[in-house]
C-alpha cells in the first residue's frame, strides 16, 4: 500500500510537470481522498465509475458535489462510492480534507473550484477544456502561483498509441523539420448535433466549440508541433444549427415536428440519460434533450483558423459540426517529407459505420478490446511513401482514456519519452489558441497570444 500510494503521489507532480511534492506531503498510511465536484454524465463515469472499478485500492471518494440533489444521489449510487454528498464545495472540502480535487462541471465553472480547491491546500485534476475565457485563465495561473499545490489537465487524446506514433515519427525527424501543419476536424450529425442539444451551445457556458471541442485539437497540435502559438486569425459562423433550423420545439420528447425532423433523438430510449438527467429536471431545469435549433444558440457551427507558432510552423485548422461522418485528417510537411494520418473515415476502408454506435463505443469505458489496425502514411522527398500501421483499441478515446489513468495510478514513475503528461500551461495553451480564434472573428484581426495573459509563449515546449 505504501509503496502504491507512494507513486501515486508522485505522479500529481509528473502529470502537472512541477516541483515534486515533498515525500512526508501526505500519510501514505491511507488511501488518497479524492472528491469530485460535477456529477454529470463525465464526471461519473470516467472520473468516477472508472476510478473505483480499478484503483479503489489505493484511493476512495470521501465527498461528491453538485447543484442538483437528485443527480447528485444517482451519482454516488452510479459511482458506487460510499461517501457523503454536498451541495457546497468550501463545505466539502472543509469537512473531507481530500487530497485531490476532480472538476468536472460546465465548462465556464471550472475555475472556480481550480481555485478554490488550489486555495484551500488541494491538488486539483480539471477536465479539459482548463477554462472558457483569458480573464478565467488569468485568475487560476494566479492562484496556483500562490498555491504550493498542483494543476493536472485530463487531456486524454496524447495518450492514443495511433497519436503517439504520429508523436514519435516527429521527433524523429521522419521528414525533417516540421514547417506546415494541416489539421481538419468532422463532427456528425448525431455527436456534433448533441453539442447543440446541450448547454454548450450557449457562448456564456462552453466558450464556443473553439474551446470545448476545440481544445483536444489544439493540445495534439501544440504537443506534436512542440511548440507554442504566437497569432490566430480565424473565422466561423452558424449557419446551420440555431436559429437557421426549418422549425423548432422546447425539446425533442415534446416536440410536434418529430416526424419531420431528421435530428430527432428520443431520450426515452437511453435509460441512463433518464436516470442521470431526466428524471432530475425539476432540479435546476437542465434540459438534456434541448432543441438544436433553439433561438438561444450563439456559437459557431463552422470554424477555420490559421495559426502561427513560436517556431514558425504554421498550422491550417477547420472544425465542421455537421458532416455525414465524424472522423479527422493531418497532415504534416517538412523539409524531408509529408507525413498523413486520419482516423473514422469510412470510405477510406470501403466500409459503412453506425454514427451513433461508433460514437458509443469510443465513449465507452468497460475495458473491452476491440483491436484494430489503423494508417500512418510517411513520404519522403525523392522517394515512395511508406505506411506505417498502428495497433490500437476503439474504446476510451483510442485507448488514450485507460493509459491516461494506468499513468496516473499504476506507473507514474516511468519515464515518458513523449511528454504525454499535461499541466496548467498545456491547458492554458489550448484555451487561448480557442479565446484567440472567437476574439479574432469578433474583431476580424488577428490575435497575439501573450496580449491575452502573462504566459509568453515558447518557441520549444518544455
């Protein structure tokens, strides 16, 4: 158990890349305490089920909190931890002293409890996306700064064995120095539309998918680039979703146009998202089965930005919220060659995929392998292209989701070759490259990174 909890602690400082904690920081005598505060579907699961399933050896819940009472109960139940509930987070934290921190609320509430949680002696592990705006950003950089504690950023797509490969072929220098990046992003009908169904369709929630979705993009970017960006100028519209729609309704259960609308989606047939969600409505009045073609819907459902970074490379980036497909292309070109990768695109293979079933099994966290091979295509100058193929699983993220934990609580001590591990400025880099392309559209010029907080950005990632 020592021994265990030993490296598990080690790893909060590996995964924040910061000054290691002091070895007497804690009584390795006990389980790590841990307290989750958002108990939404995210948060229960991956963050929650996930952890007690597989490592309750060495950590236990000791406080859950959230808004709403009812999800609240479900949670815990869902979670299967035997902990007390809150409704306050200073109350939680007071009354549990937890060693660790997980924030998984909406998006434009996490720095509030980073902060609290940093300033009232906790580790704090956030889901991406770190925060919505540059003031936000501004304000946690500030308190951990003041803060003896550590920042962990949940990025989980570095973690993919397809990603890393795509990581290690670069730092090889495959095709010699990266100098352009091309990188576009499909969001489908069934994933992409759900973005808009939720509260994450509203700019003062989620950011905009600049920086919800956005920012998993642009942590791969910045990680397999190595370096940081300098200027975004961007563009993005609705054009699609929102008030663009043919007609609308308050949700999809009461909705008179079911028959019509080819975005229909009956709530009522996923027993977990009535448990979780709906039967707890009368709470707070969140509704998961939200029009997507609500008058209140403010952000972009199509998005392009070029970036520049500190080393010069220049990258070309698109996010699209309503293809026939959800997958994504790069491609990388240097001095020596080109490399491409992609993921998801069903005519690349000749084969026809179930959105919605490919969206639940990357989603899904069991743990059961579902093997298969994927592309990587390495062309070099003056000669033919050669394929790299990549063994991977589909579920959890491409795998990343189960290596993001294993790293976590059972080899934080190993070396990384690939600097896989995310802290505050990883999390603030991807944000502000977000901030930076809606500031860019709402002004029409572009946007220097360091006018946005202190962080100055570096030519190398450290």
């Amino acid at each position: 158990m020592n021994t265990t909890r030993r490296k598990f602690l080690t790893s909060i400082s590996m995964l924040s890349i910061a000054t290691a904690l002091p070895t007497n920081a804690f009584n390795f005598t006990k389980k790590l305490k841990v307290v989750l505060v958002g108990t939404g579907v995210r948060g229960i699961s991956f963050w929650g089920k996930r952890l007690v399933d597989n490592y309750s050896e060495i950590l236990e819940f000791v406080g859950l909190c959230d808004i709403n009472p009812g999800r609240l109960a479900f949670g815990k139940e869902f979670i299967g931890a035997e902990c007390p509930t809150f409704d306050n987070f200073s109350e939680m934290i007071t009354v549990t002293r937890p060693d660790l921190v997980i924030v998984t609320t909406k998006d434009s509430t996490h720095h509030e409890f980073i902060i609290m949680g940093l300033d009232m002696g906790c580790d704090v592990l956030t889901e991406k996306p770190l925060t919505t705006d540059e003031i936000k950003c501004q304000a946690i950089i500030n308190a951990e700064k003041r803060s003896s504690k550590k920042l962990i950023v949940g990025f989980n797509y570095r973690w993919s064995p397809y990603n890393t490969k795509i990581k290690e072929l670069l730092s090889q220098e495959a095709i010699g120095e990266i100098t352009s990046v091309d990188f576009h992003w499909y969001l489908n009908t069934y994933h992409g539309a759900s973005y808009f169904r939720r509260w994450h369709g509203q700019m003062e929630s989620g950011g905009s998918l600049w920086v919800h979705k956005a920012t998993h993009h642009f942590d791969l970017l910045n990680w397999w680039i190595d370096s940081e960006p300098k200027e975004v100028f961007a563009y993005g519209s609705l054009e699609f979703y929102g008030k663009n729609g043919p007609f609308r309704g308050i949700n999809c259960r009461t909705c008179s146009h079911q028959s019509q609308c080819n975005f229909y989606w009956d709530i009522t047939k996923d027993q977990h998202m009535m448990d979780l969600y709906v039967a707890h409505e009368k709470h707070d009045g969140y509704i998961r089965d939200n029009c997507l073609f609500r008058e209140e819907i403010d952000i972009y459902d199509k998005m392009s930005a070029q970036v520049q970074y500190q080393n010069n490379v220049t990258l070309n980036y698109s996010l699209t919220t309503y293809s026939p497909f959800e997958g994504w292309r790069v491609a990388f070109n240097g001095t020596k060659g080109r490399i491409e990768g992609w993921m998801d695109i069903p005519y690349q293979k000749g084969i026809s995929v179930d959105q919605a079933e490919m969206h639940t099994r990357e989603m899904d966290q069991s743990g059961a392998m579902d093997l298969h091979r994927e592309p990587i295509i390495v062309h070099k100058l003056w000669e033919d292209f050669s394929t790299e193929h990549v063994s991977m699983e589909k579920g959890g993220h491409g795998g990343g989701d189960k290596r993001l934990h294993d790293k976590i609580f059972v080899n934080p001590q190993a070396v990384d070759p690939y600097k896989r591990a995310a802290g505050l400025r990883d999390g603030a880099m991807s944000v502000l490259l977000g901030v930076a392309a809606r500031k860019s559209i709402e002004t029409g010029k572009p946007i220097a990174i360091n006018s946005l907080t202190d962080l100055q950005p570096r030519t190398k990632r450290i």
